[in-house]
C-alpha cells in the first residue's frame, strides 16, 4: 500500500526534483480510480461550477455544494491529500468567515487543506486561516473568480511590472504560511523564477515544465465534453466518443429488442412457474 500523501512528503518531493501530481475530482468513484492509481493530491476545484454544475463560470457554485461534493470526494480516497477550493466570496468577506468556511472543508468535508484565491491581500487571511490549523494552498495568475478583473481570461505575468507583482504576491503568501502554490496561465520563466525562489512547492497549470508539479481538469484530460478547453490541456483520452458510441449502441439494442438478452435477465423455476400457470388458469 502506498503511503498517505501529508505536507512533510510534498516538500521532499520538491527537494529532490520529483514531480508532484494533481487533479481535480468531483465524485467518489472518480477519486477512488485517481486514488488507486497513484496521483498525489486531488483537488475538488471550484471548476465543478461549470465542469459539473452547468454553470457558465466558477462565480455561481456555493459553499454547500462545495462541502457535498468534497465529502464524495474524501469518501473514495486513502492516499492522496484531498484539498478543498473556497469558492467566491467564502473567504472575502470578512477574515472570521473565512476561517469558519475554511473550517467546513475540513469538519463538514473531510478535506485535508483549502485553496484559495488572490494575492497579497489575502496574506492576513491566509495567515489567520493557517494560525487556526487549516493548511491553505495559494493560488496566482490567472485567478478565474476575479477574470473579468483581469481583463478577461488570459496569460497574466507577461511584462515587467505584472510578473513582478506575481513574484512578490507569491512571497507574501509564503509568509503568510501558505504549504503550496498553483501558478495558472503564467509564462514559464516566469514559473520557473518563482518555484526556484519559493520553498513551498509550485504546482502549474498552463505555467510550463519547470513548476514541481502539474494540476489539470479530470473531464479535460479524459476528453470529456465541459466546453471550452485550453490550451494548456492535454487530452489523454477521448472519452466523449467512447460514451456516445456505448450510449448509441445500448438506444439501438433497446430499440431492436436486442437487449436485454437471456444472459442480461432471470428465468422463475420450471415448478414455480407450472404453479403460477395454474394459479392464473383457475382465477380465471
């Protein structure tokens, strides 16, 4: 049996050079194969707004049904760290709520860790949040609950002054306590500069080769239909086509009565049945 995932193992791993893992889950049955298969943390990402919930952004999805479906999530999963995303306005409104929605990840949810968005001036929240016992993962660049305060969703990071405002946000959360951080739709040397200088691990998505590690949507890479996808996604399946082939293939069968077949159904005993007939005969 693999060993439980903790911070302490995360750290090592970024010492030595080896790569951290993660991806997001939304569903026990999704975070037991992830689980069983060896990926190092999952994150049940506030993407299940849109990804799951239909919703045509992360803004909508609410704490409840974050905690619901994180609970599903830490139900199928004994090794990898399972991290919780604070969805919008869970953790701006005011530093003692976010601390208590914090908290829910982790009483309510079964999570290990929350994530979070925003820069240097989350550094007293997260402080507070970490000081209360909760670990927290930091999240720069690209931050999707504040896009439209970003111009849109786009690269962030590429001039002087925005890689630098990057660069010191990922320092003041570092000091603030934070055990990790997700650089999204950054430049990789950019990427590259921060996970040197941060003693925390950096975990990438759309940020390039040199973060200790890579994050990315389960329905993108399974090739799953969610949208818009990325450019930074690599798709290692295509299981859309895979789905529509089987469910067009049971629509046909059902219809042409090829199924269900006799390996598919159950047959009463000969005796029962003889019984049966003869009941139904003599009511009649």
């Amino acid at each position: 049996m693999l060993k439980k995932v903790d911070i302490t193992g995360l750290y090592k791993k970024k010492e030595s050079g080896e790569k951290i893992s993660m991806l997001t889950a939304y569903d026990c049955p999704t975070a037991q194969l992830l689980d069983e298969v060896g990926v190092d943390t999952i994150l049940v990402g506030d993407s299940l707004s849109n990804v799951i919930l239909g919703y045509k952004d992360t803004i909508p999805v609410t704490m409840d049904e974050m905690i619901h479906h994180t609970k599903a999530v830490a139900r199928g999963v004994s090794r990898a760290m399972v991290i919780g995303d604070m969805p919008f306005m869970s953790f701006n409104i005011s530093v003692e709520e976010s601390i208590r929605n914090a908290g829910r990840f982790l009483k309510e949810g079964n999570a290990e860790a929350v994530k979070l968005e925003g820069g240097g001036t989350m550094a007293e929240t997260v402080n507070r949040i970490v000081k209360a016992g909760i670990p927290v993962v930091g999240h720069l660049g690209l931050t999707p609950q504040t896009a439209n305060m970003l111009g849109g969703y786009k690269v962030q990071g590429n001039t002087t002054d925005s890689a630098l405002r990057i660069l010191n946000d990922a320092m003041l959360l570092q000091d603030a306590g934070i055990f990790m951080l997700v650089l999204e739709c950054v430049p990789g040397q950019l990427a590259a500069i921060i996970s040197k200088k941060l003693r925390v691990p950096v975990i990438g998505i759309g940020a390039g080769v040199e973060c200790d590690g890579q994050v990315l949507v389960i329905n993108d890479i399974l090739g799953i239909r969610s949208g818009f996808t990325p450019k930074f996604v690599k798709k290692y399946a295509d299981c859309d086509s895979i789905i529509r082939k089987a469910v067009s293939d049971y629509i046909k069968d059902v219809t042409n009565g090829g199924f269900p077949d006799k390996e598919h159904s159950f047959d009463m005993p000969k005796q029962e049945m003889e019984k049966l007939r003869k009941l139904l005969i003599s009511s009649e």
